[in-house]
C-alpha cells in the first residue's frame, strides 16, 4: 500500500468512524461502493475486526483477501488517524461495541500490539 492511500486513511478516520457508528447497514451499504478504494479497504478491515473473538493481522488478511503487510499498514494509519486501540497482548484484534446512543457499529478497538 503507497503512503498516499495510508495518508488518506489516516485522515479520514474520523469519518470512518462516523460512518460505522451512526449510519444504518443498510445505508452503508448502498454508500460504500461510492467511496474510494482506501476507505473500502479500511471499511473492510474494520468488518472483519466484528469477529466473535480477536484476529490476527494475519487472520484478518486470509478474510478480506489482501496481503498481512497491507492489513498492518491500514491498521497503523487508522491508529494513527485517532481510532481508539486498547491494548490485549496476544489476542488480535476485535472491535469493542460502542455505549448507547444511535451508534450502531463499533468505533474502537481491541489490539494485541502485534503490529
């Protein structure tokens, strides 16, 4: 992944996590398509961190088909955008459910630090 792409997953985050917490599936669904690829791929890894239990970076990669490096890279940039990580060592990584309100999806989380 360029830094191009890392960047502008950095900054967008805080949308990303407007767009995971307040917006319905179903309206999700029928927007993401329309977003740059960068935002998908973060969406993605983001959907794939729903697991019942934590995933790997590796895990996460075999889900959504890309490369562990890609993964960590998306990751790192949406740490770094200001997505809320708790540390877990050794478990991977699964989202932490938000508290009451209209959010509907996740907005942090769980990181065993194996990046």
């Amino acid at each position: 992944m360029n830094k191009t792409s890392t960047d502008k997953i950095k900054l967008a985050t805080p949308f990303l996590i407007w767009f995971r917490c307040y917006l319905s599936i179903d309206l999700q669904a029928q927007v993401r398509p329309h977003l740059e690829r960068p935002y998908q791929l973060a969406l993605n890894i983001l959907d794939s961190c729903e697991a019942s239990r934590p995933l790997s970076v590796r895990e996460i990669a075999e889900r959504i088909g890309m490369s562990p490096e890609t993964v960590r890279q998306v990751l790192l940039a949406l740490k770094e955008g200001g997505m809320p990580f708790a540390t877990c060592p050794g478990q991977g990584w699964q989202s932490v459910r938000a508290e009451g309100g209209l959010k509907t999806r996740s907005n942090s989380l769980v990181s065993s630090g194996e990046l």
